[in-house]
C-alpha cells in the first residue's frame, strides 16, 4: 500500500513529472513556487503517494464555499498517478486523503473537472462513489494560454 504525505519543496521534481504526465508541462522550480503560493494561500493541500521509494501520485485540493446554498467543499485541482504505477490502489488512496481533508475542513462534498477525453478517469470516479453533474465551459482570456491541457 503506498504511503500518503503532504507534498514537501524536496519533491518538486518527481511532481513536475507527474504533471507532465497529465499534460501540464511543468519545471522543478515551478512546481517549488506553486507549492510555496499553496501554502501561503491557505486552504490549498497537496498530498502524494510513495510508492517503491518515490512520488508515483499526486492529488491537489482547495477548498471554496458555496454561494448558492450553505456549506463549503473541496475540489480535487489535480489527481495523477505515474503510468508505471497505476493500478497499484495509488489514486484510490490519494481520494481517501482528499476525502478525509474534506471531511477536517467541514466540506459536505467533493467536486472535480474532467476533461471529456480522459474517458478511464471517468470510469474511475464513477467506481469511487462520484457522478457526472454537468459541463464545464472555459473561455481564456488570453488566446496565448489556451492549450489542450488548459480544458482538462
């Protein structure tokens, strides 16, 4: 079973890798500044799962309330498993992790963007217990910044 922790500065570049891996190029010392802007921010977690002595997942959760009724929840920012380790319990351990904070943080649910081609993503929220609500709609306001991995 992997081991979930809190993502630490040390292991920016093994999260780099994951996040290339869900389409989101990604350098070390970027990753080091998004860690450092979640923290300071406050609300924001970062979990990963070692596997065989390395970062071979991630899941990435803020926390928001609602406007439209009462409550706070949290949404899952980012979930990857590297592709050497998936099914293996990884991303099935980093939901519990970010259950479990939902839960500490007096959130009532959970929520998550999925782009329409990560069809197995899908198959795999659906198994954990999540639904299919709506669609997203995205408008960049800056044509330089709309990549694929923007509509994930």
């Amino acid at each position: 079973m992997p081991a979930i922790r809190p993502a630490v500065v040390a292991d920016a570049a093994q999260i780099a890798e994951l996040l290339v891996q869900l389409g989101y190029p990604s350098t070390p010392e970027a990753v080091q500044v998004r860690l450092a802007n979640l923290e300071r921010a406050g609300g924001y977690a970062c979990f990963v799962a070692d596997w065989q002595g390395r970062v071979a997942g991630l899941i990435a959760l803020a926390r928001d309330w609602y406007i439209e009724k009462d409550g706070a929840y949290v949404r899952i920012v980012a979930l990857v498993v590297d592709e050497a380790a998936r099914g293996q319990g990884l991303g099935r351990a980093l939901l519990a992790q970010a259950e479990c904070w939902a839960r500490d943080n007096d959130a009532g649910s959970v929520l998550l963007n999925s782009g329409d081609h990560r069809g197995e993503a899908h198959a795999f929220y659906r198994h954990h217990g999540y639904r299919s609500t709506g669609l997203r709609f995205v408008k960049p306001l800056d044509p330089a910044t709309d990549t694929p991995a923007s509509h994930s």
